[in-house]
C-alpha cells in the first residue's frame, strides 16, 4: 500500500493543508485514512485533506510526500481524479 502527501502549504479556515490521495483505490486511501485518525468527513471528492498537525502521522504511517503537482498527476494517471465542477 502506498499513498502520497503533499507539504502542508494549502492555507484555510485558519490551518496549513496537506492533499492526501491514492494511486490504487479509494478504498486503499480510505483505509489509510482510518489508520490514521482522519475522519471520512475531510474526504473531498478524490483526496483527503489533512490538517498540518497530522501531516507527521501520515509520514509515520508510510506515506510518501510529493510535490502537488506530483499529487494531481498521480490521481490522473491512476483515474482516480475528480475535479470540482465534474459529476462523481
């Protein structure tokens, strides 16, 4: 199983923001997520956002960190990317 993580430089609602995403499966990723606290509810659409204060648990957990540009790569080569403004 690997999932990636962005550094967490997305600013909102007064937090830094990481994308966590999978290449394989959603599933693959909800059950990363799981393992590591995050709440189904911070799922959006085909990444989880994580707030910077767990970023270190997802690097502990074995996610890979990549560039954010890698992150949306890495959803559309798998087509697992949904981008806002598409049907699911």
């Amino acid at each position: 199983m690997t999932v990636y993580i962005d550094p967490p430089t997305w600013p909102g609602h007064g937090l830094m923001w990481s994308h966590l995403v999978s290449d394989v499966s959603y599933e693959e990723l909800h059950r990363f997520a799981s393992s590591i606290g995050c709440p189904r509810r911070a799922f959006e659409r085909d990444h989880y956002d994580l707030p910077s204060h767990r970023y270190p648990a997802a690097l502990a957990a074995g996610a890979v960190e990549v560039s954010s540009r890698e992150v949306v790569r890495l959803l559309v080569d798998a087509g697992l990317r949904r981008p806002k403004g598409r049907p699911c």
